[in-house]
C-alpha cells in the first residue's frame, strides 16, 4: 500500500532518539479521512546510552495513564513512551467482560501474578522488566498467538507464541500484546505481512486508534538497528466497518511495513488506550502527542488509565 506523508515536525529528543508528527493519507481517498495523524519516537539500537524497557502502574488499582507511569517510575529517566499491552479493566464497575482473554474473570484479576494460574493478575499479557514477571500471557480464547517483543538491544527481536506460553528465563525484559504484524525472513532478508491466521483477537477488524512497536534491520549484519514506536490518532468501539475511526489491523501493517520500513511489528492495545507519551511536549495535556476517543471522533481528551508501557 502507498502512503504519502507529510512532516509536521520533528525532534531529536536525545542523541540517537528522534520523535516526529506526520499527517499521512492511503492512495485509497475513499476509505479513510483525508489525514491520519501519526506520531512515532525511532530509537538507534546501536547507542548503548539509551534503552527501551517496559514498565507497569505504580499504583494501589495498578492502573496509570502513561504519564503518570512515567512520572512514578523515577529509576529510570523516561524521556517518552506509548502504551502497552491488554488488561482487565478493573476501573469499570458492575458487569465487564475482557474480550480479549475470554472467560478471565474480575476475581482473576484482582488475585496475584502467579505462574501456578497465569490468568491471574490485572495485565492480560506477558510482561517481565528486568527479569521480573510483572504478568503473564493468559490462558483464554481471544488471545490465542500473543506476539512478544523481547528487547536486547539488537538482540531484540518479536516472537509470535501461543496463549499462556512466556519467555526463556534468560530473558530480562519483554512486552506481550498483538496481533503479529509484520515478519522478517532472515535468508532471504524481505519483510511480509503476517497476522497470523488461526489469531483470535477480536482488536484485529476494528478500525481505531492504533499503537505499535517495529524493528528495522540491517540488512548488513541481519541484526535491528532501529525501535519504533508508533501511534496512530482515531477513535475506539467503531468496529470493522466504519473507516472513519482509524485503522484497523491490516492497514496498520501496511503502515509499520510500507511506509516505515519494518522488518518486524506487533500491535499493542488500541482505541482509548491509544497513547503516546513525550517528557516536556504538550504540557497542557501531560506531553500526551496522540489523540484518541472511546466513542466519538478524536478530540482533545486525556489519556486512558492502562496497566503496562514501554518506554
């Protein structure tokens, strides 16, 4: 698919670590609004003075909008960041149904990170910092090929498994969510489309809000280079039929492959949770970029409580 975009600015937020703002239209005018705001940070995997790592609500609910998370995280100098992974919304009151892990329930939720249940615990996903399991991927129908971005420098890779299976114990930081987007064949170095087809999410028809995470390889030496993380403003609960909310995930592939070069791209949770985080910009809106609604076209609102992000 061909995309044509246009810069609206750009900043080199610390050496190697670069955020831009671009509006972007498909060649099909029919299909979408004529401009889709994309934010995305590109982090140089080579400049060892940065990493990205993920991180998790520092909270009594376990729940934070992105910057508060950052804000919280105060180890770590967080210069921007983007939502994680799915989660049970245990900010809702009253009867909730997680449609993506089908049939974990509130009590689940609530209960501790266990690997003896791994429904267990708010987060509907893998998530491991610094070799701790702060959850797990669950064990449900809806999310049966989680894709796991396991972050080594350019060691990094993204690794598509099956509902309930984590990382080798080896493994010091990884960020589940999906679909899978984009795959990379290292023998024949070419990048393809690969949303899974037996992959059960229900995220994956809905055009909405959008988030990301892409790696680039270099070609020379068949190791990433380049992080990407990626939102994509729209709207949340508009289904599969309604373009006007964003994009869905196909189109989202089409983005991270054909537009940003990506030999490897997963998606994260989307619609209201859509969010993208950069320390000092936007501060009458807590340096939220990204733009997203639960149910009207996107307007000037706050951030989503969340569970987990990288940043």
């Amino acid at each position: 698919t061909a995309w044509t975009c246009i810069t609206i600015q750009q900043t080199e937020l610390v050496d190697g670590v670069i955020w831009t703002t671009e509006n972007c239209t498909m060649d099909d005018p029919l299909i979408y609004p004529p401009l889709l705001t994309v934010n995305s940070i590109s982090m140089d995997l080579t400049n060892i003075k940065v990493r990205a790592i993920p991180a998790s609500a520092d909270s009594i609910e376990q729940l934070q909008t992105v910057p508060e998370m950052a804000n919280s995280n105060t180890n770590n100098n967080f210069i921007a960041g983007i939502n994680g992974g799915y989660f049970w919304r245990v900010d809702i009151s009253g009867i909730w149904i997680d449609d993506v892990c089908r049939g974990k329930t509130r009590s689940e939720a609530l209960s501790d990170v266990s690997s003896d249940n791994v429904n267990n615990g708010i987060g509907d996903g893998l998530v491991k910092i610094d070799g701790e399991i702060k959850s797990n991927n669950c064990n449900c129908s809806g999310y049966s090929r989680p894709a796991i971005l396991i972050l080594d420098g350019q060691n990094s890779f993204i690794d598509v498994v099956y509902r309930g299976d984590s990382v080798d114990d080896s493994v010091q930081n990884a960020i589940a969510a999906g679909p899978n987007l984009v795959s990379y064949d290292a023998s024949t170095q070419e990048s393809y489309v690969d949303i899974p087809s037996d992959d059960d999410n229900i995220n994956i028809l809905e055009h909405a809000a959008n988030t990301a995470v892409g790696l680039i390889v270099d070609k020379n030496t068949n190791l990433p280079n380049t992080l990407l993380l990626v939102t994509t403003d729209g709207s949340d609960e508009c289904g599969p039929k309604d373009y006007t909310c964003g994009l869905n995930s196909k189109d989202l592939a089409s983005l991270m492959k054909d537009k940003f070069g990506t030999s490897m791209a997963m998606s994260m949770d989307q619609g209201g949770s859509t969010t993208m985080w950069v320390k000092d910009a936007n501060t009458d809106r807590d340096g939220v970029v990204s733009r997203s609604h639960n149910s009207e076209p996107a307007v000037d609102d706050g951030p989503r409580n969340v569970a987990n992000g990288l940043f």
